[in-house]
C-alpha cells in the first residue's frame, strides 16, 4: 500500500506512533511520515484522514501529484475524501 511513498513514508502498522503525521484509511494507518520536512509527498489513494501528532502544525493538499495549483490547508485533523487529494506537504 506505501509503495512509492519516497523515502519518508515508512510502512503503516497498528504500531504507528504518535508522531509526525499519519494518513488513515477508516482507522487503519496508511502511512506514517515521522518527521515531516515540507517535501511534495503522494496521498495514498484509499487515505480518508489525517492527523498531525507532534511535531506537525499545517498540511497542504492539492488536487496534482506535484503539489501545483490550488492547495487547501486541512490543518492538523481532517477527514477527506478518498482520492480527492494526490499530493500535500506537512510542516
């Protein structure tokens, strides 16, 4: 399910802790980005929820893959819609 994630994503697990930012889908772990940097990242396709545990205070959504265009801040605990977003950057 991460495949592709780059370097900062690392497998989900019911383990994840809580840090950085943690993609969901339902209330099942995604992909976890420990240490968010600002990087153009992918949103995992099946991803309905964010949360911004420490260390995370604004994520940016947009609609491209790389992070172009409009971009919605969700913050830092949002649900969304599944496939809606393809790319954020978490600060």
């Amino acid at each position: 399910m991460t495949a592709g994630l780059g370097a900062l994503a690392s497998p989900a697990s019911a383990q994840t802790q809580e840090t950085g930012l943690v993609l969901y889908s339902g209330k099942t772990p995604v992909a976890h980005y420990p240490a968010p940097t600002g990087s153009c990242e992918p949103v995992p396709p099946t991803a309905d929820l964010l949360i911004g545990w420490s260390n995370v205070q604004q994520t940016l959504f947009y609609y491209t893959t790389d992070c172009s265009g409009w971009e919605v801040g969700l913050g830092t605990l949002r649900t969304f819609g599944q496939g809606e977003f393809k790319s954020f950057r978490a600060y």
